[in-house]
C-alpha cells in the first residue's frame, strides 16, 4: 500500500515551503521562493497589525495620562506606525528564512538610517547647530541681536529653533542652522552698555566752543545717558552746507537707543535755538546763460505782444 505521506521529501528550509512539497506535491525547486514569500507577507501582516491593536490603545491612554494634546499625539503615533512597520519586516524576514532576526534587523536598520539621513538632513543640521549655540553662546535669551534684515529679542533657545521677538511683536521661529551661519550682531554683549551715536551739522561760521558746550550740555540732560564713559564731542570734517560734528553718548541698555536719540535731538534743538547755532539745510544758485540770438527772440516776442495790447490773452486761446 502506498503511503499517503511521502517519508522522506527534500526540505526547503521553510516551514511553508516543506508543506508545499509534503501536503501539495509541489516542485522542491521552486516551492521553497513561493513558501518563502508567503511566509514573508503573513508574518509582517500579523506583527503590523496585531502590534498597531495593542500598542496604538495603550500609547493613547499614555499621552492621554501626561496631558498632550491632539498636534502632540499626531506625530507621536506615526512614529509608532513607523516603527512597528520596520519590526514588521524585520520579523517577516527572520521567519522566512531570509536570515537570523539579527541581521534582518541590522539590514533594514541600515536602510533606514540612510533614507532618515536624506530625509532629515536639514534636522540634523539644525541640531548640531543647536548643540553650537548652546556651547558658544553667540547669545542668550533677553539679548537683542540683529542679522541679514531681522532684528529682535531672543525668547526661546531649543535644540531645533530659536524665537525671536521683533520690535513689532511679532514672533520669527529661526532654524539655528540658519542663525549659525549669519552674522549675528549681538547688542547685549558682552556688557549692556551701547555707544549711541548722534550726528549734527551746524552753519559755518558758527562758534564752535559754544556749539560742543550745546552737545555736551544737551547729553547731560538726558537721564538714559550714561555718566561713564562720559559723552564726547567730535568734530568730524566740513560738509557741503555744513560744519559735521558727532555726539557720542553710551546708554545703560541697548533696548534705549531709539529712546535716548530721540531725547537728545530734541535738547540739542532747545539749546541750539537759545545759544542761536544755526543748522543749515541745502542751498543751490540757479545761474540761467542765454546766447544773443534767443535774448533777439525773445525781444520781439515781446514787443509783438505789448503792440497787439495782450488781448489775446484771456479768449480761450493757449497762451
């Protein structure tokens, strides 16, 4: 009698495979790929799909228990989804026979760091940027710092980005790579004491003891301005209009410049109009050079319109 099993058939090295050759009479040769393959998708299916069923509730009541919010959890589970869709394959190739779980592992783990590092380059850049601004401290939060055309008040320093609040409140969000690359003009460093520079120009022929007693009297009563280093007065060179001189004061935090400018332009203008300094403003002389042919012209335009008695003028006719 024949038996209804075959005592000894070729293993393929696959369970699935071994049942194909054993149960269904299928070639060895080829029965091995296809048992192989099945094994393949039901494995990752089953570890996909059972994971997400039990780790998606349970890291749910997770967030939920630490309070986040809805845009928090969004990324969060697809990381998760990520994750188990790599632990899935990673599985499916182990029990397919592919390999041990180990290189299977070390495999897809090695792909994936790669298409991570192309797709998060920018991340990462951000990153290491943020790990520099953490150990140079270019700035620290409070600090005005200008660069390229923004100019604000540093709020926030993460790992990623750093906030920025501008003068017209509004709040920039700047990659640090971005920041680690510019020039960076920090007004609060070292020391929060600024220079504030303030350029006058006075008539010539002004008297100059009395215009610098204007400028040092006019810093003086400015309460923002620092009495150390003391103000001075420069007289920088000879204008087109004008005598160029230059306050310069320091001010005891770089958020009072504008303030302070402000202060002084108005006590230099009091005290300029009292001591009688006059600040000149551009002139120019229009010479007009005619040649005699257009002065004849215009003589006998003239004469033609003084014999006609100018009645012309005034019908409706262009003049």
């Amino acid at each position: 009698m024949t038996p209804l099993l075959p005592l000894q058939a070729a293993s393929t090295g696959n369970a699935v495979g071994d049942f194909l050759v054993r149960y269904l009479g299928t070639d060895p040769s080829y029965a091995g790929p296809i048992g192989k393959a099945i094994t393949f998708v039901v494995v990752a299916a089953v570890v996909y799909y059972l994971g997400k069923a039990l780790l998606l509730p349970l890291t749910g009541r997770l967030m939920d228990r630490q309070g986040l919010d809805a845009h928090a959890k969004q990324p969060i589970r697809k990381l998760l989804v990520i994750l188990l869709a790599f632990a899935a394959v990673g599985f499916a190739f182990a029990f397919a026979g592919f390999g041990n779980i180990l290189t299977a592992f070390a495999t897809i783990g090695a792909a994936a760091t790669l298409a991570v590092g192309f797709a998060m380059k920018d991340v990462i850049a951000n990153f290491v940027a943020g790990i520099f601004i953490y150990t140079d401290h270019p700035f620290r939060i409070g600090d005005w710092i200008e660069w390229d055309d923004n100019a604000g008040i540093v709020e926030d320093i993460s790992l990623r980005v750093t906030r920025v609040r501008t003068f017209d409140n509004e709040l920039l969000t700047v990659p640090n790579s971005v920041l680690n690359s510019a020039q960076i003009i920090n007004h609060s460093a070292p020391v929060t004491k600024t220079r504030v520079k303030v350029p006058v120009g006075v008539a010539y022929g002004s008297d100059l003891d009395v215009v610098e007693e204007c400028l040092l009297g006019a810093a003086e009563a400015v309460e923002d301005v620092a009495s150390n280093p003391t103000p001075r007065v420069r007289f920088r060179g000879f204008g087109d209009s004008s005598l160029d001189y230059e306050l310069l004061v320091w001010v005891h935090h770089p958020l009072q410049d504008s303030k302070t400018v402000h202060a002084l332009n108005h006590a230099i203008h009091d005290r300029f109009v009292a001591a009688g300094v006059e600040v000149p403003f551009p002139q120019r002389d229009l010479h007009v050079r005619t040649t005699s042919s257009e002065r004849a012209s215009a003589g006998v335009a003239v004469a033609e319109f003084e014999s006609d008695g100018g009645d012309d003028v005034g019908r409706g006719d262009p003049v």
